[in-house]
C-alpha cells in the first residue's frame, strides 16, 4: 500500500469511533508568495479549531486554490471525505486532501492528549560530522551552513533544474540515485505530496538517519517510520487565530507556532492514541 493509503485507514479507523468535526474554512497565504518562504503552505481549519497544513506551490496549485474561493465547497464539508482527495493523482486534490488529513491527525492529537517534544535542531537531529556524506533532498538554504561547518559533504537533490550544479560546499544534482552513498539524510516533507516518497527512500538504503521536516509534516508518523523515516519534524501550532492572521497576510508565524519531533521512541503509535482519543484517557509518554 502507498503511504497514502495507510495514512487515510488510520483516519477511517478514528472517524469509526465517534463524529469528527467539519470543515470551517481553508486560509491561504497571498497569491504571490512572498520572501523567506512565508507563502508556501495553506492551512484547513476544523470547526474544532485544529489546523492542518499543505504545501501550496505544486504546479499551480496556489492559484487555482486563489481562484476557487467559495466554489471549492470546503465549508462545512465533511473533513474525513475531504482528506480522501489524498489520495488521488493530482498534485491539486493531493494539497486539499493533506491539508484536511493533518487536521484531523492534530484533532486526534488534541483528543488524546498527546503533545510532541519540541524540536530544538533544525537538521533533525542529525549531528552531521567531518568526512561524513550528507544527503539533502529539497534545497534547504537556512540548514547548509550547520551542515557544512561540520566539515560533512553535502549532496542536495533537487527537481528544479535550474538549481542543478557545483556550489560552495555542496552541490546539487537531478538524479536521486546520488544519494546511495550517503549516511544520513534530512529531506522535505514535499515527498509526500509529489508521490516521490518510496523512490527517494529506495535511493537512501544505506542511510542510518532519515529526518523528514517541513511546516506539512504533521501526519501521522506510523508508516512512515515502518518505511525507513526515523525522524519526522513539522510546525506546532499554539495559537491557531494569530496563525491564520499571519499565514493569510505573509507575516512571520513563529510567534504563534513552534516546531515539533516524532521518533520511534517518544510517539506512543496510533493504535495508543486512538484508544485515549476515545476513551477520554490522556496518552501515556513513551
């Protein structure tokens, strides 16, 4: 089964266990994306108030979300069929239905009370040192400089070809199959969204640390860590309202979110969460 697939019956096994809430609103960043990669992700809001975030900037996804306004039917929808669009081909209904999938991924969150730790390192974790092979899938700007102090080389892999070439300590490449040699990889959590997941994963066999980061990596973490993915990374957010405000206008949203990580070892498993979700019993740490 693909990742979508796995991710979307966790979903109908947690929509079986009681009502869910609906679809309130879908809030975009401005039609032109704005500096410092402010205007990348949308967020889906539940009438219970938890947001999920989507990457916004596959093809012409953004505009045509811009475009859709009232006409998409989000308000008020049902969010479980809504997040089934995951599942489809286009990288469109992809965006709707992630964003609506990771809404209800923190609604299930929130009912089990269950809080990830905070992140406190921007390149998951990885501890990058001289002389290792460092992959990076996604040109990550703002993590080269602590991976490259380190004495590490780095290999980015990239679909933009523009982007492809020799840089100062580092360099990028169209061809995924570079990253065979490398120890340890952060990527953007894009993968999931442009169906490149399992093909990028296959190309880091020989990888001992996978960290997966990004604002739209709030999924849940199951089948992603049955894959190989040993850390997952996204945005946490604490003040839903100034976040929307933020996002919508292209402000900073750091004032209202912090990041989050999920390994192995502190996520309980769905199957935990699900039975305090439902039961009204907080999830134990692990």
């Amino acid at each position: 089964m693909s990742f979508a697939t796995e991710y979307l019956a966790q979903l109908e096994a947690f929509a079986a266990r009681g009502p869910l809430p609906r679809i309130r609103a879908l809030h975009l960043p401005p039609a032109q994306a704005v500096a410092d990669n402010k205007g990348e992700f949308c967020a889906l809001e539940l009438d219970d108030g938890s947001l999920g975030l989507s990457y916004v900037l596959l093809d012409d996804t953004l505009a045509r979300l811009h475009d859709g306004g009232d006409s998409l039917g989000l308000a008020g929808a049902d969010a479980l069929a809504v997040a089934r669009r995951y599942a489809g081909a286009d990288s469109f209904s992809r965006t709707i239905g992630f964003a609506a999938a990771n809404a209800l991924t923190r609604c299930l969150f929130d009912r089990a009370g269950f809080r990830p730790d905070d992140s406190t390192d921007s390149i998951g974790q990885m501890n990058p040192q001289a002389g290792e092979r460092i992959g990076m899938i996604g040109l990550f700007r703002p993590l080269l400089g602590r991976i490259l102090q380190s004495g590490a080389s780095l290999t980015v892999v990239e679909l933009k070809a523009e982007l492809a070439g020799e840089d100062e300590g580092y360099r990028v490449t169209l061809d995924a199959n570079e990253l065979a040699g490398c120890s340890k990889v952060v990527s953007t959590s894009t993968l999931l969204l442009n169906d490149t997941l399992d093909r990028m994963l296959a190309c880091c066999r020989q990888a001992s640390w996978f960290a997966m980061v990004g604002p739209s990596a709030g999924c849940l973490p199951d089948a992603l860590f049955a894959r190989g993915v040993t850390l997952l990374g996204g945005s946490w957010v604490r003040d839903s309202q100034g976040f929307i405000a933020a996002l919508e206008s292209g402000e900073p949203r750091s004032e209202f979110a912090g990041k989050f990580v999920l390994t192995a070892d502190n996520y309980p498993g769905f199957a935990a969460l699900l039975e305090r979700a439902c039961s009204g019993a907080e999830a134990p740490r692990p």
